[in-house]
C-alpha cells in the first residue's frame, strides 16, 4: 500500500524554478528521477477495474505528426524495456479528473462547459524528451504556463457547477507519457536505456483544444470518447512578454506556497 501511495504522489513533489524554461524543467525532472530506486508497475493502482467509466479533462494530439513520430522514435529506442507503450492515438496530457461517468448526466456537463470563462487562448507546447514518473516514461513539456493557467480556468468553472476537480492545481505536473512501467523495476535499469534519448531535439504541437472524455482502461492501455470539446481563442500575434513573465513568477509563487486561493 506505501508503494501505491508513494505513486500517486505529484512527481515531481516540488514543481520547477522554471514554469517556461524548457531545459530547466527537464533537468528538474531527471533529477527527481535521479532520486528514484524503484520503478512500480503503473497498472497496480486502486479505484480502477475493468468497468470503471470516469470525466476527465484532457488535451489530445490527433495528427500532431512530429509528436507522433518523436514517440515512437523514443518507443522503438526503450523496446529492451518490455514497457506498455502509448499508441499513436493514445498520446495525452490530463488536465484533471472531474468525476465518475455513472454520477454525472451529460447535462452537467454540458453546465460545465457552459460556465467556462474561456480566457486562455491556444498556444504551442515544446515535448522535451525524455525522462520519467514512477511508473512510466514520458516527455517533459514546456512552457507550464499556459497549462496551469488553463487548469484553473477549468478548475474554476467546475466548482462552479459543483463539478469540482479532484487535485488542486498545486500538484499539477504537465507531461505526455509513451509508455507505462508495467513491474517493479530498478530505476538505475531505466535511467541507462533513457539517457541517450535526452539528446533528441525538442518538437512542438499546437494546443487548440481541450476535452472532456470518458476514460476507461482496457488490458495495458487507457482508451477514451470524447464526449465534449472546448475550443480555444487563436492566440494574438504580438504578447506581452513582461506580463507573461509575471504570469509565470506569481504560478510558480502560488505552487511553492500552496495558494489554494489562486490555483483551484
């Protein structure tokens, strides 16, 4: 039950000095990495059976083809690990659990959708490979900015419809994984096949969208529908980059001291 509990932590557990440096947030998450003796096995987890139906906001990469092809370059690179890997239509990054599908009616959710206050337009997302949680491998993301300002704009219009996300926004950790640890496993064994793959270059996607889908697990893999979808303002040309960079300050602020008054 520890090694259960320890999984389901925030991994990292402290976010990093960054929200938009690409390479610090990657050598923030090796270190923590670093840190790890044991991989789990990412399916040995409670609350999830066969049957288990849950909302969640996610963001999806459908024809996202250098996303694609980086992954499975990575995937091809671990085959030596015998992990389960994400398949092309897999690929995600969850934005938070909004509750079980058999105690809320599509009518609630079609309150929730109506009640967010779109105020994140759509911008590009770096995928940093590579590193990994516990119990599975994945690209780091860059910048976090814009992630945590879209998880409160979601967090915010849930709890005002009663539709509170399950995780404060404190111990979001971005990240689109590629494949699961599937036993327990010496990290150092991970880490060496890993290693190399953080040479690689960066590849970008654009962010649109986001969804509410009904995630399910099948045998070593989640699949999902998407069952509603929030589009996002095309971006301006020009931003403000002064005021992007106090952004930035006041949410690595707000996650280092737990400010549960603007991170939901």
């Amino acid at each position: 039950m520890q090694r259960l509990q320890y999984e389901q932590a925030s991994f990292p557990p402290a976010p990093p000095p960054s929200l938009t440096d690409p390479s610090v947030i990657a050598r923030h998450e090796w270190a923590a990495l670093d840190r790890v003796n044991e991989m789990v096995n990412h399916w040995d987890r409670p609350g999830w059976t066969s049957s288990t139906r849950a909302y969640y906001w996610m963001i999806t990469f459908p024809g996202a083809a250098a996303l694609i092809q980086r992954a499975q370059q990575c995937q091809q690179a671990l085959r030596s690990l015998v992990f389960d890997d994400i398949p092309e239509d897999g690929l995600h990054l969850t934005l938070g659990r909004i509750g079980p599908s058999t105690e809320i009616s599509l009518a609630q959710l079609d309150s929730l959708i109506a009640s967010v206050q779109v105020a994140v337009s759509s911008f590009s997302l770096q995928a940093v490979p590579m590193t990994a949680s516990r119990g599975a491998i994945r690209f780091s993301v860059a910048p976090w900015t814009p992630l945590i300002d879209l998880r409160i704009m979601l967090a915010k219009a849930g709890a005002s419809v009663g539709l509170p996300l399950r995780k404060p926004t404190s111990g979001f950790r971005p990240h689109i994984g590629i494949s699961y640890c599937n036993r327990l496993v010496p990290a150092a064994s991970v880490r060496d096949v890993v290693r190399p793959l953080r040479a690689l270059e960066t590849v970008e996607t654009e962010v649109r969208q986001v969804h509410i889908v009904e995630l399910r697990r099948e045998p070593s893999a989640y699949r999902w529908e998407v069952v509603r979808t929030l589009d996002l303002p095309a971006a301006p040309q020009r931003r403000n980059e002064g005021t992007r960079a106090g952004q930035a300050r006041d949410g690595l602020h707000a996650f280092e001291h737990g400010d549960h008054r603007r991170l939901p």
